[in-house]
C-alpha cells in the first residue's frame, strides 16, 4: 500500500507539472569541465580532479525564466590508495533551474536538483558498486546567439553514503577492502562533496 501511494504521488505530480508547463520552450544542454572533491574525509584526501561530462533537458515555462530539468553527468577516477581502484560514478538528478536577464543577451541562472548517485569500481582483485542519494545546488551564466547558448556554470554536487553495519569508516581504513556482502570503497562510504567548474553549449528548439 505505501509503495501504492508513492507512485500514485509521483503521477499526481507528474500530471501538476505538465500542466503547469503547458507552454514549454525545450532546451538541451551539454557541459564539459572538471570535478574537484573539496569534502567527504578520505573520498577528498584519496582522489583527485576527474573530467566530468553531462547533459541537462530542460522545459522552460514560457518567458517567466522557470524551468524543469533533467540532469545526467558522468566521471572516471582513479584512486591513489596502495591498491588503486578505478571508480566509474553517474549521477542522475531532476530539479528545477531560474533563470534572469542581466543585460542583452546576457543570462544568470541557478538551479536545484536532487537525485541518485552511482558508483561502480574494480581492482585487481575486487569489484562492486552502491548507490545514495544526491542533491546538488549550481549558478552559471550564459550569453545567447539566436536558438544557441554559451556559458560557465559551477555547481556543489553532494552525494551522501552511508556505513552500513559491520564496515570499516574511512578513517580506520583508508583503503579499499573486503566486508560482508561484497567490495566497497571505503572512500565514498561518506557524504561526497564536489566543486564542479564547467563549460556549457545549449539549444533550444
């Protein structure tokens, strides 16, 4: 029954979104540019700066400068602990992006997500992956050609991991290791925070 009324929730809100964005101006966006851990104890200590690669699908609702977005970004990495693990993480969030004219041509925008992050990663020896939840909060600007747009944006993707009964914290061990129910990285079993530093390209149509 309360799965029954989650889905039943998700519909109803689905259904009041598209309403409400009856009038819609679609919009894609591609970005580019680098991921840099600033937080999450061993996860900041343990990697470096990643190239991150994603794209945003947002609906603009008329000229009132509010949008629906989609986001999904993905990135490599390489651990630099004794046994090096590359890690694979993709995140996928949805939110909403508010968007101001600054001067001719010239837009800021801010946008609110939340969502799912996912890791997967193998050594030598292990291979695994986990998933938690994601927010992320980001600003940028843009300046626009006709239908196409181009602009930096940074952006605090957080991504909260959590221990579960009987792992070891990070900071007993820094490294990758064996726990009951398969491999972990004890570098993300933390709350992850990012800065990321990107370049965007856009089209509406």
């Amino acid at each position: 029954m309360a799965r029954l009324r989650i889905v039943l929730s998700a519909l109803l809100l689905v259904a009041w979104s598209a309403s409400a964005f009856a009038e819609v101006t679609p919009e894609v966006e591609l970005v580019s540019g680098a991921a840099v851990p600033v937080g999450g104890s061993s996860y900041q200590d343990d990697f470096g700066s990643s190239l991150k690669l994603g794209v945003r699908a947002v609906l603009w609702q008329g000229n009132s400068g509010l949008g629906l977005e989609l986001a999904a970004d993905g990135m490599d990495a390489t651990t630099g602990a004794s046994r090096k693990a590359d890690v694979t993480r993709v995140r996928v969030l949805g939110g909403v992006r508010v968007e101001t004219l600054l001067a001719e041509r010239l837009q800021l925008f801010a946008r609110v997500l939340a969502g799912v992050d996912h890791f997967s990663g193998k050594d030598s020896l292990l291979s695994g992956s986990d998933s938690a939840l994601a927010l992320e909060l980001g600003v940028g600007a843009r300046i626009t050609l006709g239908r196409f747009s181009l602009g930096a944006q940074v952006g605090l993707p957080l991504a909260f991991y959590e221990l579960e009964p009987g792992e070891i914290s990070p900071d007993q061990q820094g490294e990758i290791f064996v726990v009951p129910g398969g491999w972990n990285a004890a570098y993300l079993r933390t709350t992850t925070v990012d800065l990321d530093c990107l370049g965007t390209l856009a089209v509406t149509f």
